[in-house]
C-alpha cells in the first residue's frame, strides 16, 4: 500500500475513533442517508420529513414525540462546510405558497442537521438530564447509488451486459448501431470516443424518461463539473479479439476503470461510509404503470445495488464501511396519496417482494431492514367512486398540467405479489388481466395549523423505524 493510502487510513481510523467516544460521551451523531431512484421523490421527503420533526403534531407513531419526551427540535449549521446545504427553506416554500408547486430536484449531494432535545426514557430518565442527539440528513442523487453496482464488474463485463439490455429496448437501438459500426481493436480516434458517449449519454437519458431504473454509470445523467472530461467520454462496446495498448478497447476500459477509483470511490469512502442509517425511495407505482419491463429492471437494480453491501466477502465496499456500519435500511414506495388507503397494503407488499432478493444476498451482519408505502407530502383526499354499481376507492386531487381537481381510480392493485413479479420475471410485455393509472398531481393549496407540520403518510412510522431507538 503506497504511503498516502496508509495515512489517509489512519487518519480516517482517528477520525472515526474520535466520532464515536465523542458522541457517547457528549452529543451523538446520526448521519441518515437519503437517497432516491429515478422520480421516487427524494427532495419532497427530505423536506417533508424536516417539516415534520420542526412541529411533530403529525407525528404519532414517532414514541418520543408521542411521550412528549422531545423537548425541542432545530436547525443547526451543518457540519460539513465543504458540503452544500439542503436549501430547506426554499423548498417548503415551493410547496406552501400561493401557487403550489414541487420543487426542483437536487442534483448533487447535500448535507443538513436537526438536533433534538430530549429527555431519556425508562429508569435512567430520573438520573440523567436532557441530552441533545444530531441528526445529519445526507442527500444524494440515487444515479450515484447505482454506480454501487458497477464496482466489481470489468469493463468487459459491463460492455457485455448493457448491450445485451439495450438489444431488447427500442430506446437502445440508434447506440446500438453506433456501437457496433465501430472497430473498438483499431486505434483511438478521440473523436470517435467522443461520438459514443454523447450517443451512450442520449440512450441514458431516454430509457430514464421512460422509466428505466438501470441507467449507470449515473455521472452520465448528471456530471457536474466533469461534463466533458476523458472520465466521462466512454461506452459499451463489443469486445474484440486482441485489441492493441493504444486502441478504442484499450482507452474504453482505461476510462471505465478511472470513473470507478477516481469518481465512485471517493463518494462512498467520503460519504456513504459514514452512514449509519439510510432511506432508499423508490417509485414502485411509477414502475408498475410503466409496466412489466420496468418493474423488473427495478428489482435487478436493487438486487445488484444491495449485493454490494455482502458482509464476509472481500468486497471493496466492506472495506470502506465495515461490517456492521449501516445499521438499518429502509425501503420506501412514494406516492402512497395516489392510492386510495385500502391500497397501501398491496402496495407495501409488492415493495417488500421486490427488495426481498436483495434482502437475502446483502447478508447485513444484524442491520435492520423494513419495507414501506409512504408519501412525504399528500397531495390528495380520498374520495369513493361508482362504477357499473361497484364502489371504487379513488383519490382526488389537483392535476399537475392543468391545476383543475380531478378524481383517480388507478386499478385494483394484487394482494398477492407474485400477480406483478411473475410477469415481469418472465418478460411480459404488458400486464394480462389489469392496468394501471397513474395521474400526476400537484401539491394542494393549505393552510396549516401551528405545530401540525405537512401532511403526511407513514413519515412518523419511517422516522420511528429509522432513528426511533436513538431518541
């Protein structure tokens, strides 16, 4: 190991040690990871769940809150300052203004603290004082989560794998010519590398406007300051038989291999490792309107994604965070208000059947893991419909294009699993006996109560899951 790998080491191992007594014997730190996968969301939790740990009267089945035993909640400056700071205030004020309207997506990493003050439970509460416990929301984009799954693959098995996906996509066909009109064994023309990533980078992001789940590497999507640069200028392409030092194959695989040490592994070693719990949201309805394909490239990605978390195995990532780090993992369907309540259980379900793969694979040494529906933010009220003389559980609520109130009944989702999985496992084109609607709303226009917080479905149930047994 070079000199600058042991010290860097070293002093991370300082670091952390000096974390850990500290925050036992003073102020503990909770770093929560949140991150979400292509329209899951993610800025609207945070924010939900930031609003709703400031003034907690929606928060029942968060005990501390319910016991009354969370004395004072409040924003502090993060601890990071190399970090951008969730711009909270900006986002709740999309949401509750005069003309309601989601927030922008963020785009890169960002960091924000809550600290709470609590008083201790149990037989301890009579001994000890009120003691304050941080809680350092970490966001990130879920394209960066995705990369987890590229870490232990060559750049010939990647190459061979997506395009092998992009032969079954009609999205994947324009790359897919290009790709294969190209010598990778001769030498490299920097313009023709060029060429294969703008046409890789365009497949991206049409298969993510339909819905795709696997669009790796997620630098592609959004690069930030490295749009352009050589780390970001590489493709899949067929293998040759004996490519050259200098050829296309050669530059390719160099390139794929920098994007992993230099891009990747810097965020999950200066990020990701210090987690401790995290929040992965995904959009299972999104994926289900979407139809058979989409569901399961869902449940592939989040079996490739979670494989990486293998505890015993000599995977880089378990070098980086250990065995025990992450100490629980939720996962998390959005948009539960575009369902009617009498719903959420199938959905739940179908949440939990798609995880549970990769639930089995990561093996996380003792982590708790749970599988839930939820939304950040309800957009909408429930209502009943008729049809053919059949009540209908629906929702209504105010439509995203047009702003007029409209009522949704989006199919009868299966109590049984296997009715979504077993189609989508099996290559079906489209759903045999049902299908799905799905609207997009738009927050609704409120005014809230003091102390009330955003409307919510399940944030007390997930903040009790995720950081219930700290407080």
């Amino acid at each position: 190991m070079a000199l600058g790998g042991i010290t860097d080491s070293i002093a991370r191992g300082i670091e952390e040690a000096q974390a850990s007594v500290s925050g036992l014997l003073f102020e503990p730190v909770v770093r929560l990871g949140v991150t979400g996968l292509s329209r899951a969301g993610k800025t609207v939790f945070i924010t939900g769940l930031i609003a709703n740990l400031l003034e907690r009267g929606r928060m029942p089945q968060l005990t501390a809150a319910r016991e009354g035993r969370i004395e004072q909640v409040f924003l502090q400056p993060q601890p990071d300052l190399t970090l951008p700071r969730f711009d909270y205030e900006r986002h709740l004020a999309a949401i509750l203004g005069d003309d309601p309207h989601w927030p922008e997506s963020t785009r890169a990493i960002s960091e924000l603290r809550l600290s709470f003050r609590v008083r201790p439970s149990g037989w301890l509460a009579g001994m000890r004082g009120m003691r304050v416990v941080h809680l350092d929301i970490v966001d990130y984009p879920g394209e960066w989560l995705l990369d987890l799954s590229l870490m232990e693959k060559s750049y010939a098995q990647w190459s061979e794998e997506t395009l092998a996906r992009l032969e079954r996509r009609a999205e994947g066909r324009d790359f897919l010519a290009l790709a294969r009109a190209e010598d990778a064994g001769l030498r490299l023309e920097e313009t023709v590398a060029q060429a294969l990533a703008r046409g890789f980078t365009d497949y991206l992001n049409a298969a993510r406007a339909l819905g795709r789940s696997d669009c790796t590497p997620g630098r592609f999507l959004l690069p930030g300051d490295l749009a352009g640069s050589p780390v970001l200028t590489f493709a899949p392409l067929p293998a040759p038989d004996r490519p050259a030092r200098a050829s296309l194959w050669r530059e390719m695989e160099r390139r794929y291999e920098a994007y992993k040490s230099k891009v990747v592994t810097p965020f999950f070693r200066d990020h990701f490792a210090r987690i401790d719990r995290q929040v992965v949201l995904m959009d299972v309805l999104g994926a289900i309107h979407q139809g058979p394909g989409a569901v399961e490239d869902l449940r592939r990605v989040m079996a490739e994604v979670l494989g990486a978390f293998r505890v015993g195995r000599r995977g880089w990532l378990a070098g980086l965070i250990g065995a025990r780090r992450v100490g629980r993992i939720l996962f998390a369907a959005t948009k539960a208000d575009h369902l009617h309540h009498e719903q959420h259980p199938a959905l739940t379900a179908i949440t939990a059947a798609l995880v549970a793969e990769a639930r089995g694979r990561a093996e996380f040494a003792g982590a708790g893991v749970s599988a839930m529906s939820l939304a950040g933010l309800r957009a909408t009220v429930e209502e009943e419909v008729e049809r053919d003389g059949i009540r209908l559980p629906a929702v209504k609520g105010r439509l995203l294009t047009t702003g007029r109130t409209a009522v949704m009944y989006p199919g009868q989702l299966p109590s049984d699993p296997s009715r979504i999985l077993s189609p989508a496992r099996g290559g079906a084109e489209n759903w045999l006996d049902a299908e799905y609607g799905l609207m997009a709303f738009a927050p609704a226009r409120m005014t809230l109560r003091p102390g009330g917080g955003l409307p919510h479905i399940r944030l007390d149930r997930a903040v009790e899951f995720l950081i219930g047994d700290l407080l």
